[in-house]
C-alpha cells in the first residue's frame, strides 16, 4: 500500500528551516578596508603598524613578523637574489594598542589575529645606480582578522572587537648598498584607498546597457505572418 506524500506540509516545514538560517545573527561583519597608514617592518625591528579605514576606523600597536623582505635579506643580499615582498605578521602579546573600533576609542587593549600581505618577487640590480640606498616597490593586497581584549581578560575569552580586514597599496623595500652587498633591509606596506567609478561614469555605462538592449530589440527580425 503506498503512503501519500505531505508535499504541502514538507514546503511549509521548509519555509520555516529557511527562515530560522535566515535569523541567524551573523559572527563576521563585512571586512573594514584599510584605506590609509602604513605597516613598517623596520631591519632592525621591532614591526610597527597604523591602520586607517573606513568610518573613522583607526588601529596601532606593535607586531612580530615572522616572514618579511627583513628576514630574507637581514644577513645581507647579493645582487640577483629573488627577496619576496610578502610579509606575514601577528600583534604582539606584549604592548597593547590604541585606537577607535565600531566608533568605541581604545588606549589600553591587547590584540590577537594574523596580517598577511601578499606582493610579488622583486630581484635585486647589479648596483644601486651610484647610490648608497635602493628602494624598489611593488603592489600587495591585504587580508587580516584581529580582536581586542582588556588587560584583564588574561585568558582572552571575551573580545571587545573582533574585525576582519582588507587593503592594498605599495609595498617599498629600502636597502643599503654598500661593498657589493645589499643589507639592512626596511619595507614599507603604504595603504591606498580602493578606486571606486564615479557617479558620472556610472551613469554613462547604464545609459550604454539601456542603449544596447534596445538596440537588439529593434534588430530582431519579423516573425512571419
């Protein structure tokens, strides 16, 4: 004997699965774009970091980076050799830093979460060109995700903030160029704002796809009668 199926109960218990994922509060906000600062991985140490964003977003505070131009070439650098512009870094369990999240200004916070900067390879000249100090840039894109805690969260179980990040920029490696050698190696990750089209220019391009749609209505051939 066959079982009729509840078709019309099995949608409605479906339209409710649906909208029960659909109040589910989201864990993550849209990530906040870096727009302006800088990331300094100096030769010497220690990384030093200041990041602007939108709606006022401001955050800074000392890092370790545990790969960078600095690591690659810190014993010195042959001319020819490949150095990687990437960097990877995490904030230092041991300053706290200051700054404003979700309109909420902090000045005693420990930070946890990772940066990355992903840049492409840059290889070192022959020479400096006569000079004693070389710069070469290229373009990165970065991704981070941080939180914040209070002094006194020494487990970090409760976050003030936690924010993920985006930006890119011009990463510039300076290096000194002395008896052959490259050393002492500083890069630089200098956030820009993304370019966005203008208002005008938006126009123009509906106005274009308003154009073309009609273009091809009127082109179509005549159905016979």
């Amino acid at each position: 004997m066959s079982v009729a199926v509840p078709t019309r109960a099995l949608r409605v218990v479906a339209f409710a699965v649906l909208l029960s994922l659909a109040a589910v509060p989201r864990l993550w906000a849209d990530p906040i774009a870096v727009t302006s600062g800088s990331f300094i991985v100096y030769w010497d140490d220690p990384t030093v970091f200041q990041f602007v964003g939108t709606n006022g977003f401001t955050l800074g505070s000392l890092a370790i980076a545990s790969s960078s131009p600095q690591t690659t070439c810190l014993h010195g650098c042959a001319p020819g050799t490949s150095v990687d512009m990437s960097a990877v870094a995490s904030p230092s369990p041991f300053f706290t830093a200051h700054g404003v999240v979700d309109g909420t200004q902090y000045s005693d916070v420990f930070l946890t979460g990772s940066f990355r900067f992903d840049a492409p390879s840059v290889v070192l000249p022959a020479s400096a060109g006569g000079l004693n100090v070389l710069s070469l840039s290229a373009p990165f894109l970065f991704n981070g995700e941080v939180a914040g805690f209070s002094p006194g969260d020494v487990a970090r179980q409760s976050p003030l903030f936690q924010v993920a990040l985006t930006g890119q920029g011009t990463a510039t490696l300076d290096m000194d160029f002395f008896g052959g050698v490259y050393s002492a190696p500083e890069v630089t990750y200098a956030f820009a704002a993304t370019p966005t089209p203008e208002p005008a220019t938006l126009g123009l391009l509906a106005l274009g796809l308003v154009g073309m749609v009609r273009r091809a209505r009127g082109t179509r051939p005549c159905s016979p009668a």
